[in-house]
C-alpha cells in the first residue's frame, strides 16, 4: 500500500512520466513551513484522476519545460490526490468546482495559509506561467510586507521576553543579596549574645585573684569568731610566734585550716615573726 504522501507522486509519474515540476513529498503543513523559511509561495495543485481534462494538464502543462522551470525556480510546489488525504481535505476547504485545480498559497500566522490565486479547468503553459508571474509582482510586496511585520512582531516579542527574563532575574538577585544581609546581622546578633553569656559566665566562675582570696580568708573568721563568741561551736586557738609574741584567735570548728592562717599578723614579714632564716610550726592542743 502506498503511503499517503506518496500516493499523488506514484499516480501521475505512473500515468504520464517523470516529466513534472519537483513536488515536494511531505504533509502540506510541513511545505507551509518549507515555502516559509524559503521565502516563497506554494504552487498547489489537486489533480482529479477521472476528469477529462488532467491527461491534457499533466502532459502538455507540466510536463512543459517552461513551467517545470519556472515553478522549480520561484515556487515550493505541492501536489495530492482530490479525492483522499489531504487533498480531498483541502479540495473541500477551498470549495473546489473544477478541475484540473490549482492555486497560490502564501503561509500565514499560526499556521493558517493564504490562497493568494485559484486557477479552475485547463490552462496553456504560457497562461499558467502569465497567472503565476503576475500573482508574483501584484502579491509579492504586499506579501514581503506582511513578512516583515510578522518578523518584527516576533522580533519585539523575543526583545520583551529578554527584558523580563533579565528584569526578572535581577529582582531575584537582589532578594537574594537582602536575604543574605538579613541572615547575616542576625546571626551576627545571635553571635554576639552568645559571646556575650559566655563573657558573663566566665566572669563568675573567674578565680579571684590570690590577694582577694586572702583577704576574704582573713575577714571571714574574724567576723565568724565575733559572731559566734560563747557558742559550742567556738574553737579558741593560741598562737605563739618565735619572737615571743602570743596571739589568741577564735575560729568556728567548720573553718578549714587555712583560716589560721588568715590572722592579721599574717601582714607581719618572716623576719618580723622571727621565721628567718628557719623555723619550725607546731600545733598543740590546748
């Protein structure tokens, strides 16, 4: 079975040769899409196997060398059978009447097609050429015309998509950057706050400096000691110094050792509490 595409090409070589205008093997939105590209028109022709005008057409007009030459040169032409397929399709479109049938289309907009020229029943070589070279000059400008419109239409349609998607691009950007700014000065702020607690916290664990401790030792039990006169908790210890000197403190009995040490003569240099150059310290129970 021959394909559809095919089927116009096979009859008329089958019947009256090879001796034709080049047509184009293909869907006739895909020779819309060709003559577009190109630039040119389309030479359309149905062709009605039983009427007794198409072996006169076939033989004598295209298969004229003036004709194959011409449409060759300035047209896409495209053929089909009318009474199947597409032809048949487009037979019924163009409200075809008579044939042999052809026609000058020019693709449009959005796919549709513009028939520019209907050519309905038998024509000579030199009238089809004449209807075809005339359909050229009166259609061709206004044509380019419309062309280059639709061109420049698309062209300031590409020119506005660009922009936006440039516009568009630089807006997300910016968002961006402010969100990046955002993010970062608040976790400078978080940063901060933590290093701040950690300032704070290390500030109240911070050992107190050896002086300061003494000091603390050194009021602590004298205060203790006053506090606490006469309670069953008062420890009394007497201390005696080498250069003589005695000296009686009081001391909770929860204090640690080192409270006796925190005694004011403590102030006093190891010469002064005749320590130097030795000594020995001895504790005894009183």
């Amino acid at each position: 079975m021959v394909q559809e595409e095919w089927a116009f090409l096979a009859s008329l070589e089958q019947e009256y040769g090879t001796n034709h205008p080049f047509f184009y093997v293909c869907r006739f939105m895909d020779a819309l899409k060709m003559a577009q590209e190109e630039h040119k028109f389309i030479f359309l022709y149905l062709q009605s196997p039983e009427h007794q005008f198409t072996p006169f057409f076939c033989r004598e007009t295209l298969g004229s060398e003036l004709v194959v030459q011409f449409l060759d040169a300035n047209f896409i032409s495209w053929g089909a059978l009318a009474n199947r397929g597409e032809g048949f399709h487009l037979a019924s479109t163009l409200r075809v009447s008579n044939f042999p049938f052809c026609a000058v289309v020019a693709p449009a907009s959005a796919g549709n097609l513009a028939v520019l020229r209907q050519i309905e029943g038998p024509v000579s070589p030199a009238e089809l050429v004449e209807i075809l070279q005339r359909t050229m000059e009166e259609q061709g400008l206004a044509f380019d015309s419309a062309r280059a419109n639709e061109e420049e239409k698309r062209r300031a349609d590409r020119k506005l998509r660009e922009e936006q998607d440039v516009a568009y691009v630089t807006a997300l950007q910016r968002d961006q950057e402010k969100e990046k700014l955002r993010s970062f000065a608040s976790e400078q702020r978080v940063s901060k706050a933590a290093s701040a607690s950690n300032s704070s916290n290390q500030e109240k664990t911070k050992p107190l400096p050896l002086k300061q401790q003494n000091n603390q030792i050194k009021d602590g039990p004298r205060a203790g000691g006053a506090m606490h006169k006469g309670n069953a908790q008062e420890t009394k210890i007497l201390i005696r110094f080498p250069n003589g000197e005695r000296r009686e403190h009081s001391f909770l009995s929860t204090d640690k050792v080192q409270a006796i040490f925190s005694v004011d003569q403590m102030g006093m240099t190891l010469t002064e509490a005749g320590l130097h150059p030795k000594a020995s310290m001895f504790l005894e129970l009183l």
